[in-house]
C-alpha cells in the first residue's frame, strides 16, 4: 500500500530513531524530533494507522512502537536516504591492493566489512575461478597419484588418489592425455554428468586398471564446480540487546554451524551488482527471529560473489547499502582485473 507523505515521514522517523536507540519510539518523543506540525495526538493516530496497516508493532512492556518486517522493508525501498561515506569508513573498507588470488580478496572484503558493519558477515564464491582447466598426474608415493587440475590464470587444485597399482611416470603421463583429450577447452560450466561418464570410459578403455584414477578425477571436477564459504565477526551480534538473552544466543550460534544451509540462502538468487535485500524475522531462513535481520549483496563480476551481513533488525541500512557498494565496487574490479 502506497502511504501519504505524512505517514512516510513518520514511519522514516520512527525506525530512524530506533536505530539509534533500540528503544520504542512514542508519540511524544517524535513530536520533538520532527517539526511535523501537527500535535502528538495527531502523531499517535497516525502511528495507530501505521501499526494497523502492519508496519509498526507495539510491544507489550512498552507505551512506544517499533518497526514491524514490513516496516523495515518499506523503508529500505522507499524512505532510505544516501549515506555518504566519511573518510574513517572509507579507510575501514579500502582493501589491501597487495593481496592476490580469490579467496584472499573475498576473505578481506568480508573481514572489512565485518569491522565496518559490527555484524557478522558471510560470503560465498566458487572453489575454483571457472574457464577451462588442464590436468597432470604424477606419484608421490607407494600407490599414491596426485591429480593436479591447473586453471587458466595459473591457479592449482590437488586431489590425493590411493591406488591398488602402482603407476610409473609414463603411464600417469598417458592418463592425463587422456584426461586433457576429452576436456580440452571444456569450462567448468560445461563439464556435466554425461560427459564425465565419457571421461572414465575413455580412461578405462585405454587403461584398464586406472578406475580408480577415472573416479577420483571424475570427483575432483566436482568439487571444483563446488562454492566454499567464509565467515567473519560472527560474534559481533552477540554484542547488541537483541542477540543478548541465552536462547537467542544458542540458537544463533547453532546456525553458525550450518555452512550448507547458509550458502543455499545465498545463492538461491543470482547475484546483481544492485542487489541489496533485505530479510526480517521468519523471512531469514537460517535464522527466523523476529528482531534478527539479514542483508543479502551480489558482486556480479566475471567470478559471481555473494554476501551476506547478519545482526540486529536495526541495523543502519543507508549506512550499510553505502559500504556495501563500495567493497562490491573494490571487489569486482579486482576480479575483472585479475581473471
């Protein structure tokens, strides 16, 4: 429902308040915050109004009210004012230009973002960076074989395979045509079901007691296809009134343990640099409190990155959409730079 600029404001102030305080806003209190001309009885109905169409809540030990989930995503949709970055948050979010690789640069964007945030910060990347990989074979030992996959950009990804046979350097060597043969200038994307199935035939076919060598590989591509997830500040929630009572705090800290869960949240919806969620109470599937709330970011760069930022329903969202955008920005420069 579209409300009347009176009602927006009133509503912007609220929760603006409330941000600041974590306490219930009244009537009287926003009658002096506001020069809305109008009496704090006017206020009150108008907050009444706002409470029925469910965008304030009243709680029960309090005269005030306090945002609802609705409340909050009207707000980021409509009420939220541009926050410009001071030079203290900049120079908490500015990366570490020395650093190289993926990994490292997701983990230092979430640590930053973590520190700029005060919340809990998850990111979820590929393994590997995508494009098309070569392979190599070689023994490290009795019946052992490392597996090497090697990507385009030099970055390598080992697998240890046990074997029944021991393999001399030529017959490996002979192998990994083979494995280069069938998925020469094939991507990641491109390698499905069928034709790692085609993969292990032809390895079989021409080495006939190298399954086990067929399998392995057939496993490693899977986990090259695979995301990995970091976690940074996870204790930073527990540190505001909303994460404080020992229920609360169990139950936050047992869906820490969730890896699985919290990445499927995250990339259920591809990632778009303007993408900027928000999920409130039983929206957040992986922790469905009501004064808990999760912010969702995408970096749509060559290499698909997602963020995640969880703490208390309040959290300072203009704040935080302005930092955000400034690591995505660092971010998907140094990926489209690198890769």
């Amino acid at each position: 429902m579209e409300l009347d600029e009176r009602k927006r404001v009133i509503l912007k102030t609220v929760i603006n308040a409330y941000i600041r305080t974590g306490e219930p806003v009244g009537s009287k209190a926003l009658a002096g915050m506001e020069d809305l001309h109008v009496s704090s009885a006017t206020i009150r109905n108008e907050m009444s109004d706002l409470e029925k169409l469910g965008y304030l809540m009243k709680p029960h030990t309090s005269a005030g009210r306090v945002p609802s989930g609705e409340g909050y995503r009207y707000y980021v949709m409509n009420a939220l004012h541009a926050y410009h970055l001071t030079q203290r948050d900049i120079d908490r979010l500015i990366s570490d230009a020395r650093l190289a690789g993926l990994r490292n640069a997701v983990e230092d964007s979430a640590k930053r973002l973590a520190d700029f945030s005060e919340c809990a910060v998850f990111a979820v990347n590929p393994v590997c960076t995508g494009g098309a990989y070569s392979f190599g074979l070689m023994p490290v030992g009795k019946n052992t074989v490392a597996l090497l996959a090697i990507s385009g950009v030099g970055s390598v990804k080992t697998g240890f395979i046990r074997t029944e046979t021991e393999f001399d350097q030529k017959t490996l060597q002979g192998i990994a045509s083979v494995l280069n043969t069938v998925l020469s200038g094939v991507s990641l994307e491109q390698i499905n079901k069928p034709r790692l199935e085609l993969l292990k035939k032809a390895i079989e076919e021409n080495f006939s007691d190298a399954s086990e060598i067929a399998s392995a590989a057939a496993k490693l591509l899977e986990e090259l296809k695979s995301y990995e997830l970091t976690v940074c500040g996870s204790t930073n929630p527990l540190s505001y009134p909303e994460f404080s009572e020992i229920d609360v705090a169990k139950k936050y800290i047992n869906m820490l343990s969730k890896k699985q869960e919290i990445m499927k949240t995250l990339l259920d919806v591809p990632p778009k640099e303007s993408d900027f969620s928000v999920m409130i109470g039983e929206e957040n599937p992986f922790f469905p409190y009501q004064d808990a709330g999760l912010v969702r970011v995408g970096c749509d760069s060559k290499i698909p990155v997602v963020f995640g930022i969880m703490g208390p329903a309040r959290m300072n969202y203009a704040r935080l959409k302005a930092g955000c955008s400034y690591i995505v920005s660092q971010l998907k420069h140094k990926i489209n730079e690198e890769y």
